[in-house]
C-alpha cells in the first residue's frame, strides 16, 4: 500500500493518519509505504519513503522503482478514510489479481465509469470490467490497485497529475487493456454502480483537499477531532483555521488570480526596464 504524498501537503498527514489508523485493519498482508519528496513522516504502521523533488510523474516512478512489490495499492494523502474496512476483502481481492494477472482495479465508485458485469464476486461485490469506450478518467489517481509495472508505463515524464490523467485516459482508451472495478470505497458518498449482491463492509473516503487547500469535506473531521484527545483537539482547530480563512496547506492566504492580460503587461514592462 502506497501513499504519494507531497511536501507542500504536509498539513494533512496527521489527518491522513488519524483517520487510517481509526479504520483500517494492519493485519490486511501489505506492506506499507508512506512516501514524500524530502520530509520526514511519521505515520503509525507505514515506512516512510522519498522521491526527491521533481515532477508528478516523475516521482511516482522513482517510488515504484524503488520497492519490490509485483502490485501497488495506491493512496495519496488527502485522502481520508470514514468507515471500516473488510480484511477478508482485501485478502481475496490480492489473491484474485495474482490468479489473473490484472493490470489495474478501481476500487472507488464514480459515475465517471460505464461497467459490465461479471460471474465473479468478492464479498457480495461485483468484480466488473470497465467499458472502456464509454468510460472516462481510465487513468485516475483514486484508490486503485495496480500492476506496478503497467502502473508504471503510464508516467510520462515531466507530467504533472492533471495531465497524467487527462492524457494517460487518451493512452489507455488506445491500448484498451482489461480494467477492473468494485464498488468498494464510496468516494465522497458516491452511489455503487455495479450489480452487487449484498456487500458485505462498504467503506467509504473523503478527499478534502482542491486547489491546495481544505474543502468542506475535511468538516466532519474537523468535529470528530474537535471530540478527541488534546492533540487532537488542536489540530482540529489548525484544521478550522485553515477551513475558516482559505490558507493553502503551507499556511498561505489564497491565491488570487491575476488577468492574463495584466499578467503579459507587467512582464512586457518589465522587460522594457
């Protein structure tokens, strides 16, 4: 289990940790990696990696390379975990990747995918096949499990998230390799797709950062925190703060956005100096 984490975000990793360590099961058998650029993270249960700075792409590559792992269950940061998770899911969801040599599993629910149902089920879950075609976003950065090389030979280097995903989907609608999905983590609240029987454990993610900064579903963790223990209790308030005033993860005020026209004024004048 990987966590691609960024410097600049380092704001959110007692989040992330807080609200992990509430609800995942450690005994699920991975091995775990919290990664960064060059800070130090101390996450209970994970080993703290690093990339070295660079771009996105870039990064993720240099982290893939540098563990032995045939598969990557892939996290980032702002992702926060809201609910339980099944171990015995998890357990048989590795095992159905090794047995059929699957290259990515979706593992989030989004109106983004268009699925075709299959005979085979983990946990009252549908293990559906995309339609690739109808699809968008083939290439995403939510909760997936994947092939760490074919993971890999998506990275283009110098490319930063957005363009990862937007033309990674164009790469992977070209190649149209099989992709799987479960409806396991409801994203942000989202509603199943598939055609399940009785799942068993659904657990749920909130991701509560945009634009660098905390959007309003970092509240329910606010209040949760707001309850605990005195660590806790302070930084939920660094967490309202931050809500409250639209800092940036690193503390900054929000950025304001400059006219493009004023923007090729001042350095045309300032090249005129």
């Amino acid at each position: 289990l990987l966590v691609h984490a960024c410097d600049r975000y380092e704001f959110l990793y007692k989040g992330f940790d807080y609200a992990f360590s509430k609800n995942w099961d450690f005994d699920i058998p991975c091995n775990y990696y919290f990664a960064t650029e060059v800070k130090d993270a101390n996450i209970k249960g994970f080993r703290n990696i690093k990339s070295g700075k660079g771009e996105w792409a870039d990064r993720l590559a240099t982290l893939l390379r540098s563990i032995e792992e045939e598969y990557v269950l892939y996290f980032q940061e702002d992702m926060w975990l809201s609910k339980p998770v099944n171990s015995d899911l998890f357990r048989e969801l590795f095992d159905f990747a090794h047995k059929n040599n699957t290259m990515q599993i979706k593992l989030h629910s989004s109106e983004v995918y268009t699925t075709k149902q299959t005979d085979h089920f983990i946990e009252g879950f549908n293990i559906s096949e995309l339609d690739n075609k109808a699809s968008h976003f083939l290439m995403s950065h939510q909760i997936t499990l994947w092939n760490k090389d074919f993971l890999l030979a998506q990275l283009y280097k110098k490319e930063h998230p957005w363009r990862n995903e937007r033309k990674g989907t164009k790469r992977l609608k070209k190649l149209n390799p099989l992709i799987h999905h479960i409806d396991y983590f409801a994203e942000n609240q989202a509603a199943e797709i598939n055609s399940n029987q009785n799942p068993i454990k659904r657990s749920e993610y909130y991701a509560v950062s945009f634009n660098s900064m905390l959007n309003f579903n970092a509240v329910r963790f606010i209040d949760e925190l707001k309850s605990g223990s005195l660590p806790e209790k302070e930084y939920a308030a660094e967490l309202q703060n931050h809500y409250d005033n639209n800092l940036t993860h690193d503390g900054n005020p929000k950025p304001k956005k400059v006219d493009l026209f004023k923007k090729f004024k001042t350095w045309f004048l300032d090249t005129k100096k």
